[in-house]
C-alpha cells in the first residue's frame, strides 16, 4: 500500500520565480478547489499555512504536490520539510501525460491540475527527502564548474578564429586577452574541483563511497561527484539499471505484434547532462580498461555503431559502480585475453 493512499486532502502547488498559486483538493469532492496565490518566500510560505489552517485542511492528512522547477522550489521545500509535511516532487512532463488531453493554461489552472494528479496517483507517490546540505553545496559547485567550463569552451573556439585575424592585423591584443580569461577560468575550474573534494573529504560516507565509485576505470571526479549528488549518496535508485533509466541511457524494445521490430531505444527524457558525462568515461575506459576496450573492439567488428557501443559501456560503468558500492569494496578488474 502506497504511503500516502490514506491522504484526504490534497494541495496542488505551481511554483514560478516571485509566486506559488496553491489550490486544495478534498478526497471526497473532486473537482471543487480552492485556490490562492502567495509569495514565493517565506513570509508567503507562513500566509499558506494560515490559509490551509483556516480551511481546515489537517497537516498529518495532508500531501503536498508541485512539479521540479529547480531552485525556484527549493526553499519551499525546505519549508515544508520543516514543517514534517509530506510533500512529493514530480516532473511537469509526467504530470501532463498523466491527465490525458487538457486545454487551456495558467498557474490557476495548472495548481488545480498537480492537485488533481495528487489525488488520482497517491497510491504510487514517493514522499520527496531534501537531500543533505552537503550535497546541495556539491550540487551548486557542479552547477557553476559546469558554467566555467562552457565558457572557457567558447573563448577556446573563438581564439582560432582571432588568431586567423591575427594573421593579417598583426595586432595580438585579442588573442592575448582571451588566453588570459582561459586561464583565469581554468583557474576557477581547479578551485572548484578542489572545493568539491574537500566537501567529499570531510563527510566519511561520501568519502568512501567516492573512493569506491573512482576505483572503476571511466568514473573521475566529476562523473562521481555528479552520481553522489544525483542518487543521494546511492539512497536514491536502488540499482544501477534504475539509474541508467534516468541517465538515459537504458535501451528499451521497440516492438508491437509481428509487424513492427525495430532496434532498441534509449529515452530522449533522460538526464542529459550525467548521460553526456558518462559517455565521456566510457570513452575513456575503452582506452585504458583492457576488457572494456576488448568489448568496444568486438562490438565494432560485428557491425555495432561507435555510439551504440559507448552507450552500452556507459551502462557497464554504472552497473560496476553500484555493485562496488553495494559490495563496499573496490573493484578488481580480473580480465583475461580469450585465445579461443
């Protein structure tokens, strides 16, 4: 039985940079909201609880429902965690789809939609666990590493095309000043990573699960980093499949009856960013994992794609790295030439 099936009243809340509009939904009177608007801060957060009080909605049969927009929901979150109120975070997509042809937009109507969607799929909602306040820290300095790195990229792309102008004006002012910002920026990259392994250092189970991440050829600081952050410390998914879904990485059958048999496909909604960098790691363990770059080799004598392949051994990596860090031992690489 899902943890929130005995729920009997329902607030649907659509988040935006300055506002949240709340509505509430009563268990026995579907269809029949009451809505209101609130600053998205905390003197707003304090006027909702007035408001759901006065209504007499009762906290402990109470759940609290909003789509993923990022930091704009993060203090509410926090809020609501320390209020002990059971709240779930959902994606805006899977809400959409859940409600089938909908017409019409806006934050009104939005709220009494995730409000809708509470109600209907309470059976299978999980409570959302704001994580850690060291993985928040982790999770910003990745946000801004990533920030720095796209940055120095451009002036990286652009110096080429200066330095062709370079060639006729004779003038290097341009191009010296744009070496000087990729190194300040490499700079700021260096400090960050080590700001991220002194959060990683101090926190013991961080630590070792870092090191038992590391330990498999392909993870580096920032693909391990960025799976400490994204599964909470390996709380999140409970196992590496679970996580290549979300990565999007996991192949799925393409199949319907005898007529339609097309190859296996990974989801367009995955994580973009951890599956660009496990694809990154997966490029690299072919290069200095022997059994890895045996599979690569083999896989490419039988016809299979470059990216077809680094997509299967990005899934190989997550499952090493779940395993090591379920088994809490290193991994051991025991690959043997076959001569056969």
């Amino acid at each position: 039985m899902g943890k929130f099936i005995k729920k009997k009243w329902f607030i649907g809340i659509d988040i935006s940079k300055n506002f949240i509009d709340a509505a509430i939904l009563k268990e026995n009177e579907p269809g029949r909201f009451t809505n209101h608007r609130f600053s998205n801060d905390l003197k707003g957060f304090e006027s909702m609880k007035e408001w759901y009080v006065k209504h007499e909605v009762k906290l402990s049969s109470c759940l609290f429902c909003m789509e993923h927009t990022g930091t704009y929901g993060l203090l509410l979150c926090a809020w609501l965690s320390q209020q002990n109120a059971d709240f779930c975070v959902e994606p805006g997509l899977q809400i959409k789809q859940s409600l089938g042809m909908t017409r019409g937009k806006n934050d009104v109507i939005d709220a009494r939609r995730i409000a809708t969607y509470a109600l209907n799929k309470r059976a299978d909602l999980k409570p959302h666990i704001l994580p850690p306040v060291t993985l928040l820290n982790m999770k910003q300095l990745l946000t801004y590493r990533d920030q720095l790195v796209r940055q120095r990229s451009s002036l990286k792309n652009s110096l080429q095309s200066h330095l062709e102008y370079q060639k006729i004006s004779t003038d290097d002012f341009v191009t010296k000043d744009i070496q000087q910002q990729m190194e300040h920026l490499s700079c700021s990259v260096a400090e960050v990573e080590k700001k991220i392994m002194g959060i990683i250092e101090n926190e013991e189970q961080l630590k070792e699960n870092y090191n038992l991440a590391t330990s498999v050829k392909g993870i580096g600081l920032v693909i391990a980093a960025f799976m400490l952050v994204t599964t909470q410390n390996f709380t999140g998914f409970e196992n590496g499949r679970k996580f290549a879904c979300y990565a999007g990485i996991a192949p799925f059958p393409n199949e319907s009856g005898t007529s339609i048999k097309a190859k296996s496909k990974v989801s367009y909604l995955g994580n973009k960013k951890i599956k660009t960098l496990l694809s990154n790691g997966a490029n690299s363990a072919k290069s200095w994992d022997p059994e890895i770059k045996a599979y690569y080799k083999r896989k490419i004598d039988e016809g299979k794609e470059h990216k077809a392949v680094i997509n299967a051994i990005s899934c190989k990596l997550v499952n090493r790295v779940f395993s090591v860090v379920k088994r809490q031992t290193p991994y051991v690489s025991i690959y043997q030439q076959n001569f056969a």
